[in-house]
C-alpha cells in the first residue's frame, strides 16, 4: 500500500522479541516499509521522528509497556493519529478493552495470523488516509469559503 507521498507505507514494529518482529516483518515486509523498536523508549523515538503510517505494538515490555506507551503516543501532538494494532499474547477480553480504552484501533492475538494481521494492517490504514483526505478536503473548503469571505468583505469596502 502506498501512502500519500507515493512511497510504501511505513510500519513500525514494537516487541521486546526478536522473533516477534520477525514473523511481523517477513508477513508485512513485502508491501510495507518496515522499521522496528524492541523497547517503548525506543518505540516513542521512532514515532516521533519516522512519523510511521501505523505502530504495530506488543503489549507486554520491560520499562515502557504497550499500555503506557499508546497513551504518550495519544497525548503528543505529534503521534496522535497514529493508528496503533496492540498485537499480545494477552489474548482475554480485559487486556483487550484495555488497549482499546488507551487508544488502539485494533487487538491482534499471538500466535498471529499471517491473513489476519495483512488485512487488519490494509484496513486501519485504508481508514487512515481516508481521513487524511478528508481533513485535507476541509481545509481546502474552509479556505475557498474564508477566501470568498474575504473577497465579498472588499467588495463592500469599495461600494
């Protein structure tokens, strides 16, 4: 999938495992720009300055978790909008409805599912530009209407 500068879409891939992040990589490595942090400090460095399309986020790390590490990405302004997959073993509806309530858009349970994580990884960021064309669209609206605004204002000012 492309993003909106006709590049891949850049993923980012956060679990304490290396293997973790390799099953996700080799799964999504073929349509996607893949970068990956083992640690939430890291994850929170990455999201700032690599601006990924979507996190990938395991939920279970040493230091920052999953948890903590989706709200400070739901606080900056930065990284808000930034869809986040939490992708755990923590497969009970508890720690489901707690990453969702932090701010992910989707759960992903391990062991995952090589369709499963392809689709749900295709859809949240179908939703994402999708937004981001809309926000786009409004803007350019709302300055074509403060432009026509301001025309007609220096119409009067003349008459």
């Amino acid at each position: 999938m492309t993003n909106p500068t006709g590049g891949k879409s850049r993923l980012l891939i956060v679990d304490d495992e290396p293997t973790n992040i390799h099953i996700l990589s080799n799964i999504l490595s073929e349509d996607y720009e893949i970068r990956a942090a083992n640690n939430g400090e890291r994850a929170m460095e990455a999201a700032k300055s690599q601006s990924p399309d979507l996190i990938l986020l395991d939920m279970i790390m040493p230091g920052l978790d999953g948890l903590q590490v989706c709200q400070l990405l739901q606080e900056n302004e930065a990284t808000k909008d930034i869809p986040v997959i939490f992708v755990t073993s923590m497969s009970d509806p508890a720690n489901e409805e707690l990453g969702l309530k932090a701010g992910a858009v989707d759960y992903i349970s391990k062991p995952v599912s090589p369709p499963i994580v392809k689709a749900r990884v295709k859809i949240h960021l179908q939703n994402r530009l999708t937004v981001r064309f809309l926000e786009g669209l409004l803007s350019s609206q709302t300055t074509t209407l403060e432009d026509a605004k301001n025309q007609a204002q220096s119409l009067l000012v003349f008459v």
